[in-house]
C-alpha cells in the first residue's frame, strides 16, 4: 500500500480537518439532524475557500452549502457505519438541475 512510483512525485497526506460539517433538514414533516457529513468533497471546499478567501473561508462555505446548494435540488446521500448501524449519516451530496415542481407532474410510473 506504501509502495512508491518511480514516476511520480510521493504523495503528501492531507492535513487535519479543522471543522466537522452538519445538515439539518426536514422530511415528510419530520426534522433531523445535525447530521454529520462525511463527504470529502465539502472538506475540500473549505481547504479551497480557505486559501483564496483567508478568514472569510467559512463564511462562502455556509452560503454555498447552506443556500446556493439546496436551492439546485440538493439530495443527501445517506449510510450508516458498522459500528452504529441504526446512525445515518450523510456520505455524499448529489444536485439535480431538475426542477422538483416539474418531476411532480410525472405521476407515478406503477
């Protein structure tokens, strides 16, 4: 697992989160959350936005994910881990470009 490339530089482990992110959210009535997620796509939005935007960082991190994301029909991907089976967490985040009020009028297919 260690091994290394002759044609490659070596690769450097990545730093440290220095914040763990949550969602809370409401379904069919029903509020959840916080709930952990665990996507590393969100980790390294903040490393990002910490380098171009300083202190300012988390700030554009909670209106993009706060805001910008669930307004494009954000969907949490959920799972749960082995050691807490009954614990979900979100382990990914898929956006659609499809208007909810234009899927509602499919119908059902059964």
């Amino acid at each position: 697992m260690q091994q290394s490339s002759f044609l490659e530089d070596p690769l450097t482990p990545l730093e440290k989160p220095e914040f763990a992110f949550e969602y809370q959210f409401t379904s069919a009535a029903h509020p959840h959350g916080p709930m952990m997620i665990h996507d590393w796509e969100v980790q390294e939005a903040y490393r990002r936005y910490k380098r171009r935007y300083g202190t300012d960082a988390l700030d554009h991190l909670k209106r993009m994910y706060g805001v910008t994301i669930p307004a494009r029909n954000l969907h949490l991907i959920m799972g749960t881990m082995l050691a807490h089976p009954r614990t979900f967490i979100i382990i990914g985040l898929l956006r659609s470009g499809l208007d909810p009020a234009e899927l509602a009028k499919q119908g059902r297919l059964f």
